[in-house]
C-alpha cells in the first residue's frame, strides 16, 4: 500500500511531519483544489485508529503495571511493577503520538480547505487529547512549534506545562463555537461517532472537564470555568449525557478495526498476572465486571501482590482473559462514567451545585457498570466500600470516587496513572520490593533522541523543569 511520507531528515522525533498510512485503508485521496493536504476524510480514521493502539498498547504494559491491575511477574531489571522504568520506555508514545499530530493538523487544515467546522473542531478536539497526553506524560514538551518542519522549523522549543494548557483550554473552547454551527461529516471517515457533529461537541467539551480537573489544583480559574460549564452555561457547553456517546473506538474485527492486541499470541496476553488490589475489590463487591476481566484460579478469581521483593515471587493466580484482545471496549478514549466521577469531585468539593454530588458518583457507577452489558447488582450502592455518606471526609469521599473512577479508566492510556499521581487516590498497597523508594513514578524521561538531536532546546527544558528522571513532579503535580 502506498504510503505519503514527507522526509526532512535530522528531527524525525521532535518535528514529525510525515504522513502515516494505515494498512487496509484506503490511499489517502488529494484535495481537488490542489491542496498540499490530504483530504480531512481519508486522514481521521488512521490517526484516531494509529493512537488509539499505540495508547492501549502502552496501557496495557505501563499503566497495568503501575497501577496494579496486573503484575509481569520476574526479576530480571525494568519492572515496571517495582517502579523500575527504563529509558526506553520513553520513546514509543512520544513518537507515536507526534507523528499523529502531524495528521490531526492537517484534518485542520483540510477543514479549512474544504469549508468544514466539523473536521476543523475534531481536529482541535483531538490534538488537546493528544497534547495533553504528552505533557501529562512527560512535562514540559514542544508544543507551539512543534510539528512544523514543512515550515523550516526542525528544532522546536520546550513549552511549559502551564502554557500547554492554557493554550489547550483555546482550542476546546474554539472546537466548542465552530460544532455549534458543524454539519454532519462522512460516517466512514469517524470510527468514533459515525460523523455526528453533536456527539464531538458533547465530547470536546467532557474531555475540557477532564483536563480543567487536572490542573485544578494549581489553577483556580480551571475551577471558575467548571463551574461555569456545569451551573452557570450548561447549555452552551453540552457534555456526555449516556455511555451511548462515549467517546470509544469499537473495534470491530473487520479490518482495518482489529484490536492490536488480536495478533498478540495468548502467552504473551496472559503472562502477566492480575494484581490482588484490581481483584480484592471486585470480588468484595461481587462486581459482575469480574468474569470479564478475569480468568478463573482454582475455582475462584485471586490476584498477586504487586511490588513483592526480588526472589520472593508468589503463586501465580489469575489473569486477564484471552477474549479481551478482541474487546471492542478497550478502544476507550472517554466514557460516560468518568465524567460522572469528574463532576462528583468537582460537587464534593463545592464547586459545583446542579446536582449532589452523590447523585453523580452513583450514576458514575451505573454508567461504568452497565457499559460493560452487565446490570448494576442490588444494593450495589449500599455496600460499606461503597455507600456514599455525606458525613465523610473530602479524603474519605475522593476515595471511594476514584477507586470507582479507577474501573472506568480500565485500558484507558496512562489516565488512572495521571489520576494516581494528581490525587493518590486510590490508596494502592505498597509492597517492600518497590525500587524509587516507593514513591509512584511522576513522569516519563525525554527520549534519548530528543536529548542530542535537540540538545539546545532540551537543557533548557530540563533547567526549567527539573532533571530529566522520573521523579521530577510536572506542573500541575508539584506541591
């Protein structure tokens, strides 16, 4: 299959600008009036599909793993269950996710060409997902000039934390204008809601709540503008309102929709092990999300503790089941539970009053439960791990919110972990073999690429920032 790239040689990593093609779509189709670019249409549904795997990918190996859904049990060096990360580890997001952008504005501009509010405030939608993403990741990242080497710019500068924010704030709020007057788009060309216009909206602005929520604790304007969405211009801000515009790619297992994880050989799917944290919970609460998420250890389901000390492996117990690789649901972006979650901590922290914020946390459950095609067990909410009390600390109420939150974001990228480190919740076992003195990772170091093809630009993220290890907190994160 023919693919576009646009060669420019020394910044392949920092600037990238090529064109990526995903096997079994088809060529990418050149603008009748002459446009340098693609048109909008053929270029969305292989970057939403190309990011998307790459995400689950790396959930399924970084995420999992520090965050004790599963354990990859051994005691050879980089266990990322121990804390142990490599400086490898760095480089597949950073490069996946950059080349995306590349595509995600050229979307941008093919609206533009094309006269289409639609492809233009996707794009803006998407690349605030991805550019979050990255800074969440890795801190301070390039950002304004990044992805510009068709310009002439190949060593692009650092921006800040805060800035990237700020500026991602700009661009939901300009995709949020133009879907007011957006049109239906080709239902072929969106894996996610099938061309519909409202559904972006609705999306662009749950993902605003999420990323306004994230920095709400350096941030004080994050929190006037929630409550600006939720009780004071509710209607010009319209939001998930069922799982049914949850932003997911489903993937269907007609090509090109295969789940990446349809090729893996079950041995590799089921060697790492689910960690008793992810397992102790849902069988407490006869969750029925169980029978999905795991397999069966001699006639019940049990996990293995996490961060157990080298040469003091435990019994191998259950795991995740081989039919998840083919799990349409795995291709979650954002689902309408989490955004319930979001809204119950904004309300338990009075910042919010259109509803209590119980009333959210409940239907966050139900939402996250009934996703995965099961019914909501009776007298689920008035279990003690999970009833609400209004009486509860603020620590007490964000833990039962986000140990529920924490089902939701399963196979969601690395968002449990940015949640993990935004609020430690929730509380996660600390076993003695944890290496980084038991502190949870705060960030990914820059590729090893990046630090000599770019080594101007690179001190100086690293003076402004901190050093380049993984526990140096980004922004957002910092006491």
């Amino acid at each position: 299959m023919k693919k576009r790239y646009i060669i420019w040689g020394l910044m392949a990593l920092l600037s990238l600008s090529s064109v990526s093609c995903t096997k079994n779509f088809e060529e990418l189709a050149k603008n009748p009036n002459e446009s340098s670019f693609a048109l909008p249409q053929s270029l969305l549904a292989p970057a939403i599909t190309n990011i998307v795997a790459a995400n689950m990918n790396r959930s399924q190996r970084i995420t999992n793993e520090l965050m004790q859904v599963t354990v990859n049990m051994g005691d050879t060096d980089g266990k990322i269950f121990r804390y142990e990360i490599r400086s490898a580890e760095a480089d597949y997001l950073w490069t996946n996710w950059y080349v995306q952008l590349t595509n995600l504005k050229d979307i941008y501009t093919g609206g533009e060409d094309n006269d289409s509010n639609t492809y233009m405030g996707i794009s803006l939608i998407l690349q605030s997902w991805v550019y979050s993403m990255l800074t969440d990741t890795y801190g301070n990242v390039p950002y304004f000039e990044s992805n510009k080497a068709k310009e002439g710019l190949f060593l692009p500068k650092y921006d800040s934390q805060q800035a990237i924010y700020a500026d991602i704030f700009a661009r939901l709020e300009e995709a949020n204008e133009l879907l007011k007057t957006g049109t239906n788009v080709i239902s072929s060309s969106d894996p996610i809601y099938g061309g519909v216009a409202a559904n972006w909206r609705k999306f662009g602005n749950s993902l605003y709540l999420r990323l306004l929520m994230r920095v709400s604790g350096k941030d004080q304007a994050a929190i006037d503008k929630i409550k600006d969405m939720v009780d004071l211009n509710a209607a010009n801000y319209p939001v998930m309102t069922s799982n049914a515009e949850s932003a997911i790619l489903k993937w269907s297992g007609s090509a090109p929709y295969v789940s990446p994880f349809a090729t893996w050989r079950p041995a590799d799917w089921y060697t790492p092990k689910l960690a008793s944290f992810f397992v102790d919970n849902l069988n407490e609460w006869s969750d029925p999300r169980i029978g999905k998420w795991a397999t069966v250890f001699e006639g019940e389901y049990a996990g293995i503790p996490s961060g157990y000390p080298v040469g003091q492996a435990p019994q191998a117990k259950s795991t995740l089941p081989t039919a998840l690789q083919r799990e349409p649901l795995l291709g979650n972006i954002m689902n309408y539970g989490e955004l319930q979650f979001i809204l119950a901590e904004a309300a338990a922290k009075g910042w919010i009053t259109a509803k209590p914020a119980q009333q959210y946390y409940e239907a966050g459950i139900t939402g996250a439960i009934t996703m995965w095609g099961f019914n909501v067990p009776s007298n689920y909410m008035n279990f003690n791990s999970i009833k609400w009390d209004d009486s509860y600390t603020l620590d007490q109420k964000m833990e039962l919110i986000h140990k529920q939150k924490y089902y939701s974001l399963f196979f969601t990228d690395l968002q449990s972990w940015f949640e993990y480190r935004r609020t430690g919740h929730p509380n996660l076992p600390k076993g003695s073999g944890l290496d980084n003195n038991g502190v949870m990772p705060a960030r990914l170091n820059y590729p090893v690429s990046v630090q000599s093809s770019n080594r101007e630009n690179y001190n100086a993220a690293v003076a402004a920032q901190g050093p380049d290890v993984i526990t140096t907190q980004v922004w957002w994160q910092k006491q």
